[in-house]
DNA sequence: TTTCTATCCATAGACAGCCTATATATCTGC
DNA sequence: GCAGATATATAGGCTGTCTATGGATAGAAA
C-alpha cells in the first residue's frame, strides 16, 4: 500500500512556520498559500492543519486572535513568534541537512 | 518535544531500495551504508530497518536468502526483485516532486 | 579463559503525526 | 432556496519510526 501522504511526513510544522513569516494569516490562508505555492502538489487537509496550528499554539511558536476578513468573516489570525522563528531556523537547517544526506545515499557517492 | 527522528520519515524504504540497487546485502550491512554514505547524518535503527525489510520482502520488491559473510557468519542477504526496481523509480519520482514543491514554498516564490 | 566489542537478526509495544470523517456556520452566486 | 466556497474544529484510526529487549557468534584483548 503505497504512501497515502499528500506532504512529506515531518514537514508540515516547518511549511507552516514558513507561511506566516510572510504574514499573519488564518488556517484557511495557510493551506491556500501551502497549495498554491506548491502547484497543487502539496495539499494541507483539515484535519492536518487544525490540530497541527493547536501544537504550534501549545509550543509558544505561534499566537492566534479572532479578527473578521476582508469579506467580513470571522477567522483566527495566526501571527509567528519570536520564538516560533527560531524554532523555524532550526527545522530548515535540519531539514536541508537531511536532504544533502539523502541526495548522497540516491546518487551513491 | 522537536523531532525524534533519525530520518524523514517516509523515506526509509526508498534508501533502503536504493541501496540495494549496488548489490545483494544483509541488514546490517543496509544500515552500515546508509550510514556511511549520509556521513552519519541518517541512522537506521534496527528497530525501524527489520520491520521495514520484512515488509519490502511481502511486498516483492526484495527477496532474501542465508548465506555466510566474509567472516563466516550466517546472514540474510537482500537482493532487489524487478518489481523492486520499479517501485524504486517510482518512490523516486514521487520524491523528487515533492522536494520540489517544498522548495518552492520554503522560498515563498 | 573470560570478557568485551562488533557483527547479525528479529519482535513487541509505545508514540507521534497525518488522514478520514464529521460537525458547525456564514457568505456568494445562481 | 440551494450549491459551493469559505472557515474552524474534534474524534478516531492507521502507518511508520523509535525504544527496549532478546538471542547468538566471531575476534580481540586482558
């Protein structure tokens, strides 16, 4: 059976974090940006996505306040902490580490 | 609590593949060139690569055999199956694209 | 000769993370 | 009035990796 993944596994909190540097912005936005940035390729589910911004809550790397959108909806504005950005430098350090490693082991060198 | 991991999850089976695809090894052996290769960057640990061959041999993509090493002891070689080879292009591809489209969002183009 | 280290295989159980499914509600366009 | 897009959220399940453990042999060191 194989992979039913629609991201990298381990990879979801770093996009995430990545999004809001540009600006806060509500789950809705988020999975938006994620996909369209993405091609489609990457696509951020509900149930992904809600459980995964309470972590970043949880953590301290994000804060959230209800504000309304521009068509007057209400929505929770997710904005990126202090703490949240190194938090961020840390897993994209980690994760381009990782991925020099892999490429190594794919092109046996 | 950051990640626990040794490696990216999800693509253990593909360097597992990928390995084998320089020739017949046992399980040890599997972890030991990962490992080299990576520079100690991914470790496989038992744990997590036995399981992973017993479910690479239901599967088809490997098939095993006892035999003895260099230093007489009995061992299990892993040897990679045609089905192998094409799933490994696969996961390949599949990985490819998605390193791609997280690339693109990490650079928020 | 005893002990330590490296080699070698394998399973059980725990846990994290992502998915499916579901619920609720509002706004827009038809 | 109804469909579809916008918007948040939880429960439950599944998969994959890790920790922990078990066993066994070879060779080196003491």
């Amino acid at each position: 059976m194989a992979r039913k993944t629609d991201l990298l596994p381990g990879t979801l909190d770093m996009l995430i974090l990545k999004t809001l540097t540009r600006g806060s912005l509500h789950g809705y936005g988020i999975a938006l940006s994620i996909k369209n940035l993405s091609d489609d390729i990457l696509t951020v589910e509900e149930g992904s996505l809600y459980p995964a911004l309470q972590r970043l809550l949880l953590q301290g790397w994000v804060k959230a306040e209800w504000k309304s959108t521009e068509t007057n909806r209400r929505a929770r504005y997710y904005t990126l902490t202090a703490a949240g950005r190194t938090q961020l430098s840390h897993e994209l350090s980690q994760f381009e580490q990782m991925i020099a490693a892999i490429t190594r082991v794919l092109q046996g060198a």
